[in-house]
C-alpha cells in the first residue's frame, strides 16, 4: 500500500531522514520505533506531504487503484487519497467543540450520509467523546484532546492511516484503551502506521516494525521478532 525508497529529509545542515526505505502491506500495522529526535515524525511528515523531502520511490497504493506517486502532491490531495495523520502533541483545536473539532477531520469530504456515520461510529469507539460532545476542546483532559485526535484523523475515512505517538502521556490504563482501539480500527480494514516511544506495547500489536536510528534504519522485521532482539531489548525496552 505504500512504498518508500531513499526519502531523506533535511532541516538546512540537520540531516533528519537518510535513506530510509519501508514497505506497508494493505492491512498492516507497521511501527516506527527510535530515540527523541530519531526522525519518525520527519519520516510520517514527509509521507503526510507536510515537510520537504526528496525520495527514489514515495508510492502509495489506494485501494482498487494502480500506485500513485505521491511526490509533487499537497497534503489535500494525500488526504484525498486516504491518508491521514494524527500528529504528535494533540493538535486540536481548543475553540471549537469536540463535534466541530471531528467535522473538520471531514472536509475533504462531500457524503454527508457517510460523514453522520463516521461521527456515530467515532463516538462508539470514544464514549467519552460522545458525553463531551459540546464541550470545547481545549477543555478536555490531555488524554481526551489525545483521543480526540485519533477520532479526527479517522473522519476523513483513511485506508492508510498514521498515528504520531498516541499514546503520549496517557495514564497506564488509558495507553492500553488506546491500543485496544488501534487494533479494533486495524481489524476494521485500515492500514496504520504507528510511531511510538511505547516500544513494548507497539512492537506487541504490530505485523511489522523499524527501527530508526539517528535518520537511518538501524533494524527492521517483525513486531513479534523485535520484541525478541537482544538489541532492541537493550536500547528499547528497559534491558
Ligand atoms: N522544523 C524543523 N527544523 C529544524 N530541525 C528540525 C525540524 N523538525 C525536526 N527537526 C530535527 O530533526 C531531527 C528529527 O526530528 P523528529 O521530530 O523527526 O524526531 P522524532 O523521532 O519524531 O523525535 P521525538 O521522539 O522526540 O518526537 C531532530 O534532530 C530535530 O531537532
Ligand atoms: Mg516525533
């Protein structure tokens, strides 16, 4: 589903991204672990068409659709295409209400019928964001406006969809709802591709995993064998 070949990112002298390359199959979920400052948000930015990059092969395959080249495309467009991004830092917008805020993860699109269907199941998935419907949203706790996010980037109805560190500063038995959901939202048919600092939880729920190192891919397989891998042991996972 997506395809990426030789991306690299570069903040003027900082060399962010190196040569990366990554595969996602369709209905995959795929995890991106490394330190602060390792280049996973580089990495999903550059995919969201949010910051500049140049790559061999940046390819991404809609479903019942020849690949398409995403390079030269804006983030419109990628949303478009079903692509969607839940940034890291929960980037809601705190005037608006956790409706307006969920609407808005919609206007790329014109169903309105399938829109009403996707708040509805939003709200199955987020209880408490049905309960905090009107409430604005820079009035939700930190794991709400977190939540809140998620939701958001599902409404645009993504088969490709990338979450930035969901489970940041959540409290133990919320990081585990927010995984729970990410499986569920998996099982459902999309594609994710999770950046997380939560090496053991993500590795546990993911088909396939990288490992970023300064820019560069330093080791990659799958989630299952990762969490077996004397190195990322090591570096990742407390020893
Ligand atoms: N807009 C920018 N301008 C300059 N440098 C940047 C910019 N964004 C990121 N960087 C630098 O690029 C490197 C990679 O940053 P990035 O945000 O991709 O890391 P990360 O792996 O997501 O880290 P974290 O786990 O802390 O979120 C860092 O050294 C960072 O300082
Ligand atoms: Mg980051």
């Amino acid at each position: 589903m997506l395809e990426i070949r030789g991306l690299n990112v570069k903040y003027g002298a900082i060399h962010a991204v190196r040569d990366v390359c990554l595969s996602i199959g369709k209905g995959e979920i795929v995890t991106l672990i490394g330190a602060n400052g390792a280049g996973k948000s580089s990495t999903i930015r550059a995919i969201m068409g949010l910051t500049r990059c140049t790559a061999e092969t940046l390819s991404f395959t809609p479903p019942g659709q020849p690949p398409l080249d995403l390079q030269g495309r804006p983030a419109e467009e990628r949303v478009k295409m079903g692509i969607a991004l839940s940034p890291e830092g929960r980037r809601i917008l705190p005037h608006l209400t956790v409706e307006e805020n969920l609407y808005l993860g919609a206007y790329s699109r014109d169903d309105t019928d399938g829109i009403e269907e996707d708040l509805e199941h939003a709200y199955a998935l987020f209880p408490r964001l049905k309960e905090r419907r009107s409430q604005k949203g820079g009035t939700l706790s930190g794991g709400e406006q977190q939540m809140l996010a998620l939701a958001r980037a599902l409404m645009s109805r993504p088969s490709l969809l990338m979450l930035d560190e969901p489970s940041l500063g959540l409290a133990p038995f919320l990081v585990e709802e927010v995984f729970d959901i990410i499986q569920t939202i998996n099982r459902e048919g999309r594609t994710i591709l999770l950046v997380e600092q939560n090496a053991f939880a993500a590795l546990n729920i993911a088909h396939k995993a990288y490992v970023l190192e300064v820019g560069a891919v330093a080791i990659e397989g799958r989630g299952e064998d990762l969490l077996k891998d004397p190195r990322v042991q090591a570096a990742y996972l407390g020893g």
